[in-house]
C-alpha cells in the first residue's frame, strides 16, 4: 500500500512543547501503524505524519489532532493538514452495503454486507458500532472529518443512531461480513432495521471497538442471544491447545443453532435465568489458567461478576463481565 504524507505548521510558543511531546511518544505511534516527524526551524514546527493507504492516515490525524488538543495551552490551536488523504472521509468509519439477510433462528436474523475492507476485522477484536438511522427507511449523514481530522457529528434528524454489535463472520477474500441481529421486543432502532432491511440499503460502521478477545489454555464464556455471536465466532476460532466452555441462555429451545465444536470445546445450551446459577455450581476448582468472559443484559451481568469473583474464585484481572443490553426500567447501579 502506498505510503501517504500529511503535514501542518505551527508557530509561537506552543511549537517547542509540541515538538518534545510528540517526539517523545516517536515509538508508540510507530506502534499504532504511523509515523510522526517534527522539523523545528527558529520560527516554527513543521509536523509530518506518513501511513499506508488514505484510512491509516485519516486515523494518524484524528489521533494526534486528538493528543494535540489535550496538551495545555493548546485545546484551541488552528490545526489543519494539508497534503495526502481523502479530506471528506474518517478512518475509523466504513461503508457497509446489505448484501441479504435471513432468519437463523426465529428470534435472530444474519444480515450479510458487502463491506470496504473485511481484512480490518479478522483478528481478535469482535464489536462494531453501527450507524443506522433514526427510523427504518429514514436518512442518516456520516460523520466527516474537521480540517484537523477530528470527528464532526451531523445535527438533528441526520444524526445516525449508534449501537454496538458483533461481527458473527469475516470472509475477507470477497469483503463480506455477517452480523447476526437479535429480534427483540419492544424492537428498537437497530432491531427495526435489521427486520425491513432489504440488498443495496447502507449503513455505517465505526470500529473495530473494545478489548481483543483474551486467550488462555481454559476459557469460560458465557452470555444470552446477544453474546452468541462472539461466544460462537471464538469456538470455531479456538486455537489448538486452548478449550472453551461456553453457557448461553435462550428464551426458548427454538433458538439453537447447529455448532460443530472443536476438540476440547464444549457448549451448553440453557434456558432464561438459568446462567447464574449454572456458573455459579463451577465452584472454586478454576485457577490461573481460567479466563472467564460474559455478555448479558445489566442485572445479569452484575451478578455474574459477583458470581466469576466470589463462587469461581478468580482475580478480578481473569473476568469480565459485560452488560450488552439493559432491559426497560431497569435502574442504574
Ligand atoms: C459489545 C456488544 C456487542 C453486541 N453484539 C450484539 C450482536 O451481535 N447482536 C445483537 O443482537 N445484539 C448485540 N449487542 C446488544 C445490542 O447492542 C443491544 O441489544 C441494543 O440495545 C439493540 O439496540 P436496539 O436499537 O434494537 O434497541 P434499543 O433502542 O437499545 O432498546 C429498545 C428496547 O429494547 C430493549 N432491548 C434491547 N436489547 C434487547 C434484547 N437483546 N432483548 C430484549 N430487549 C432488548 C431495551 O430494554 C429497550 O426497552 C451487543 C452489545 C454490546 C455491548
């Protein structure tokens, strides 16, 4: 991929800092896939920023715009690149294109999209934030970047409504991704459009988001509906020489799917309410090759970090317990 150069000039006091800062940090940047170069003449700093390909280096100047502005002093410094990269387009954000969709399950449909570069979500980090509009049929606008590559979020109708997801399948060879939707009720923003979408709609997605997916020799997981779509992906992922054991809990047998497990790996199908308790009766036989990771509504999930904690016995740096969705009404810790 080529390699692409941005720059921009500062002046006055704030250069000499600047320049320290950033150099400073020369190895982390690296790090993250770009490079950072300060020139300093007497009377001001030339900053240069060079990546591979228009996305590497759309994010490298969101980032250091990012850094920049939380220096003191510099919250409000003029910052506009010039040279390479596609003015109009963030990073960090994809356009993704329905390609089809069916029902797996009567609660769950596989929407199938054609996406910009499946290769970004082949490795360990799982979730993407959707963009999707207010209502289904409706319009949304993408956020587009400042002159200092920073975010600018539409106003009003054009806002996209956000919520977080998982990408079920990558098949990076054809730029395909499979997301799978649970069909809820009451069915918000993202669950209307999964039920109506039709081939040809676009929506946005922003990511990869969140941790890498953590491994171990012995991982538990556990979760609902929701967290199906990581638990599944990480068994047919498992490497050889680690074993998962995974709980879901469904509303109803109907939901199942077909799995074929990897040796070493076994899963558990349950029923609503019965995930808790379930974990819970693992007692205190886990130890420091156990890693244990959860996705359920809120209270659920509360409980499962009490559950991972106190009946398993794990150190709080061997769990996670996350809350995917939260029911209505339900109260804020
Ligand atoms: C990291 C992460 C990954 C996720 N991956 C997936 C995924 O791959 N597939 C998936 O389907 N979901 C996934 N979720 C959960 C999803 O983001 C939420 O369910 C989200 O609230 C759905 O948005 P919505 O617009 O349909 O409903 P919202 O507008 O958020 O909520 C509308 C109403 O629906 C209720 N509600 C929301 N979710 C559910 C549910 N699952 N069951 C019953 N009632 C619900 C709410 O309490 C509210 O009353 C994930 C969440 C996280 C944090």
């Amino acid at each position: 991929m080529t390699e692409l150069v941005a720059y921009c000039r500062f002046q006055g006091d704030a250069a000499e800092a600047l320049a320290r800062h950033l150099d400073a940090k020369r190895q982390h940047w690296d790090a993250e896939g770009f490079h950072v170069c300060c020139e300093r003449s007497e009377r001001e700093l030339c900053l240069s920023l060079s990546g591979a390909g228009w996305r590497r280096l759309a994010l490298a100047k969101a980032r250091i715009a990012g850094e920049i502005r939380r220096l003191p002093g510099c919250a409000t410094l003029a910052l506009t690149w010039a040279g390479d990269g596609d003015p109009e387009r963030l990073g960090h954000v994809q356009h993704w294109h329905v390609t089809g969709a069916r029902l797996v399950t009567p609660h769950l449909r596989r929407v199938t999209f054609q996406v910009e570069d499946a290769e970004l979500y082949a490795g360990d980090l799982h979730h993407i934030r959707l963009l999707l509009p207010q209502r289904p049929g409706g319009a949304f606008a993408f956020p587009r970047p400042c002159p200092a590559g920073l975010p600018v979020w539409p106003e009003g109708e054009l806002m996209p409504v956000l919520r977080n997801y998982t990408i079920r399948a990558v098949r990076a060879g054809s730029d395909e991704v499979d997301v799978d939707f649970v069909l809820h009720e009451p069915a918000g923003p993202a669950t209307a459009w999964a039920r109506d979408c039709r081939p040809g709609v676009e929506i946005g997605a922003l990511g990869p988001i969140g941790r890498p997916v953590s491994h171990a020799p012995r991982r538990i997981l556990a979760g609902d509906e929701t967290a199906l779509p990581t638990i599944l992906r990480q068994i047919e992922e498992c490497p050889a020489g680690e074993r998962i054991d995974a709980y879901v809990e469904l509303v109803d047998d109907a939901e199942r799917q077909n799995v074929t497990l990897p040796q070493g790996c076994r899963l558990y199908w349950l029923h609503r309410g019965e995930l808790v308790d379930a974990l819970r009766q693992l007692g205190r036989e886990q130890n420091d090759v156990t890693l244990a990771y959860a996705g359920t509504e809120f209270s659920t999930s509360r409980q499962l970090s009490l559950a991972f904690g106190k009946d398993l016995g794990l150190p709080s740096t061997r769990f996670r317990s996350v809350a995917y969705w939260r029911m209505q009404g339900a109260r804020a810790a």
